[in-house]
C-alpha cells in the first residue's frame, strides 16, 4: 500500500471510534481471505490498537487486488477512500451497521459565483 493510503488507515480511519467500531461488527463472510476486505481491515485495525510495533497492511494491499508493483505506485488518497468506503458500505447492506458509513462521512456542500465588484 502506497504512503498516502498507508496514512490514511493508520492516522485517520482507525481513530474515528465509530468508524472501527462499525468495521469490527462487520461479518466477514464467505470470501477467500486474500480477497476479503473486510478481513483485511479487522486485522489492520486490531493491530494498530494491539501492536506497539509498525503495523503491516499486506493483507490489505492484496484484498484490494493490488499486486506488489500496484504497492508501490502513488494512489489518489481520496480515489483510495472512496472506493473503500464504497466497498464497505455495500458489504453492510443490510446489517445492523448499514448506516454507519452515510452517518459517519456525510456532509454539504455549497457552490456559489462572487461577482468582483466594480
């Protein structure tokens, strides 16, 4: 996982308590454990609240898909959160967390044009 991501995970997301909390609720299910997202993220975060030395997000990295040269190449950070949270949010459909993430990560945004005066 590239340093952006690594980052991410391990200073921003593991501290938002409702956040970790909703991960650790979530089943698992049937996937390999290579491939699971989920899987991969319980670790991370136990981990990171366990271990008092650097956490590895291996795991992680190659339930993304990613191969070791994908780990090396710099991800967009917010291309990196969006398609985790995406990938979360549809694994909790239907579950007793399924509006963790939309309640955790909402917000408004407004958009105007300022006319320079003249």
């Amino acid at each position: 996982m590239d340093c952006l991501s690594n980052v991410y995970i391990t200073n921003r997301a593991s501290f938002i308590t409702g956040f970790r909390r909703a991960v650790y609720k979530m089943e698992v299910g049937t996937e390999p454990s290579e491939s699971n997202i989920v899987l991969a993220m319980q670790r991370v975060f136990y981990e990171l609240q366990m271990s008092s030395e650097a956490v590895e997000t291996n795991s992680l990295t190659r339930a993304f898909g990613w191969d070791k040269l994908d780990a090396f190449n710099q991800h967009d950070v917010q291309e990196f959160c969006r398609v985790l949270l995406d990938n979360l949010e549809t694994k909790m459909k239907g579950s007793s967390e399924e509006k963790s993430i939309p309640n955790l990560f909402r917000g408004n945004m407004k958009s105007y044009i300022q006319v320079p005066l003249m």
